[in-house]
C-alpha cells in the first residue's frame, strides 16, 4: 500500500516532486511574508516608542495606530 | 461608497482575519492532499500522473483571477484616484506570482510523462510564461519607482497589457494545435471531469484560494504599517 503511494506505477517522482515544490513554494512565501511584517511592526514600535509624550499621545489617537501596537495575533 | 476603502477601517478587519485563513486553509489542504494523493482514482490513460493536475490546474486559475483582479483594481483606482485600491493590487501580486511560477513548474513536470518533454514553445505554455513576466515587470516596478504617481501610472498600464493576454492564454487550446489538452471543466456546458476528481480538484482550488487570501492579508497589513510608519516620521 505505501509502496504503491510512493511510486505510483513509475510515476511517483513525478507526483511528489510537483507537490513538494507547490508546499515548498507556499511555505517560503508564508515565511518571507510574515518576516516582512514583522519588520515593519518593529519599526514602527521602535518609531512610537521615540515619540515625545504628546506627540505619541496624538499618533495613540489614531485608531489604526493603536491597533498596530496592540495586534498580538502573530501576523 | 469609497470612504469604505479606507485604511483604517480595513484594518482592524484584515488585522484578525489572518489566523482564521490560517486555520481555514490548514483544514482544507489537509483534506485535499489526502484527497489528490491517496483517495482520489488514477487515470485510465495518463494513470497516477494525472494527480500532478491537483496542483497544477488550481494555481493556474488561481493566478489568472489574481491578475483579472489587480488590473480591475489598478483601472478602477486610476479612474477614481483610490490609492488603497493600488495597495491591494501591490499585496496580491506575490501570491499570483508564486502561484504562476507553479503552475509553470507542475506543468514542466506533468510535461515529461505525457508529452516527453519538459517544455514546448505551444500556445498555451508560452502565453502562461508571458503573463508570469508581465508579474514580474509588476512587482519590479513597485521596486525600482520611488514615485507613488508614476509607479501608478506604470503599474496600471502593466496590468492593462497584461490582461490582453488571459483571454489568449484561456482561448490558446481552442485557436492553436497545442500540445495542451483543452479545458475539461466548463462552466457553461457539461465538464468532462468524473465527479471523483472533480471534488479533490473543488477542494485543492478552494485551498489556494484559501492561501493566496492569507498572504494577501499580511501583504495588505504589512503595507498598511509602511504607509503608517512614514507618518510617524512627518510628526
């Protein structure tokens, strides 16, 4: 049975080496996305975090702003 | 109406949904590969081969609508001067990208046992390769331009040029003697698809979509903190 699912009558190279690169290709995409956001939330909590109290205070009133520093979901 | 596009409004939507794509997609790719490696019949005349089209066929649709949808957007935002419609092009181009290059790659490879031949200058094949080029032409000039106008400007016409090509690359099997086989999937008149592959297919494709939106998300996201970090800078 798993024999047969991994050479599936010759044609297993094939099939499994179309399906690794699709999973490879989402998974270095997924990867490189979730670097590049991170990259930039950091700079930003970096920038806020430099901001004068009432400088920082006006940026806190802006909705988006504070939702960047308090987004905890990891993405 | 467009006041609804606004950053700040999309954001504190596209700031939560990523994990629940996330969780959504784990779900249906588990299904899916199960279903396209193990479950799913082999084919009376191409045998396993056949299960290389489960990739292959959803990352091609997938990749055309992509492109569909970012020259609707890049139109309409040049029309009507909506920048965050040029943002949401910009974050879909990676994942139509990728998604490009893999149907390229599948396609190379389902090539050599059908065809004997990794790549063949048809109709189809070529078209595809120029559309993923016109992808390329896309994300590098959101690269190289500094200049918000004229990177719309050349985006928008990039997509433009682009698109007169997915009726090409749709219609290729059907004008040319292709090596390519013509759609098996119809949606105006009855698919030559068994019902045994067409739901692994059904699953895989809803899959990609499923990713293709997760990326799009954190793109979208990630664009939005770049905009947001330019105005920490001008205070």
């Amino acid at each position: 049975m798993i024999s047969e699912i991994l050479f599936m009558n010759g044609y297993g190279l094939y099939v499994w080496s179309s399906f690794a690169f699709t999973l490879l290709s989402f998974f270095s995409l997924f990867v490189v996305t979730k670097i590049q956001y991170a990259r930039e939330r950091k700079k930003f909590i970096v920038k806020f975090g430099n901001l004068k109290s009432e400088k920082a205070s006006f940026a806190k009133s802006q909705s988006i702003n504070k939702q960047i520093l308090s987004n905890t979901s990891g993405f | 109406m467009f006041k609804y596009f606004e950053p700040s409004k999309i954001f504190s939507i596209t700031s939560k949904a990523p994990k629940y794509v996330l969780f959504l997609f784990i779900i249906f790719i588990s299904i899916g590969l199960t279903e396209a490696l193990i479950l799913s019949p082999e084919d009376y005349k191409q045998s396993h081969s056949v299960r290389i089209m489960y990739v292959h066929v959803p990352a091609a649709w997938i990749t055309l609508g992509i492109f569909s949808s970012m020259t609707l957007l890049s139109i309409v935002g040049y029309i009507f001067k909506i920048r965050n419609f040029f943002l949401i092009s910009k974050s879909l181009a990676p994942s139509g990208f990728v998604f490009i290059i893999i149907a390229l790659v599948t396609g190379s490879i389902w090539g050599k046992p059908t065809w004997g031949t990794w790549w063949a200058w048809d109709a189809r094949i070529t078209s595809m390769l120029i559309l993923a080029l016109f992808y390329l032409m896309y994300l590098l000039v959101w690269r190289l331009y500094k200049n918000e106008d004229k990177i719309f400007k050349i985006s928008a016409l990039i997509t433009i040029l682009g698109i007169i090509n997915v009726p090409i690359i749709k219609y290729s099997v059907n004008w040319w003697n292709t090596l390519h086989q013509p759609a098996s999937i119809n949606i105006l008149s009855k698919s030559t698809i068994h019902p045994s592959m067409l739901v692994p297919l059904a699953i895989m494709t809803a899959a990609f979509a499923l990713f293709s939106l997760l990326i799009f998300l954190m793109k979208y996201n990630t664009e939005l903190i770049k905009i947001k970090n330019k105005g920490l800078d001008r205070l």
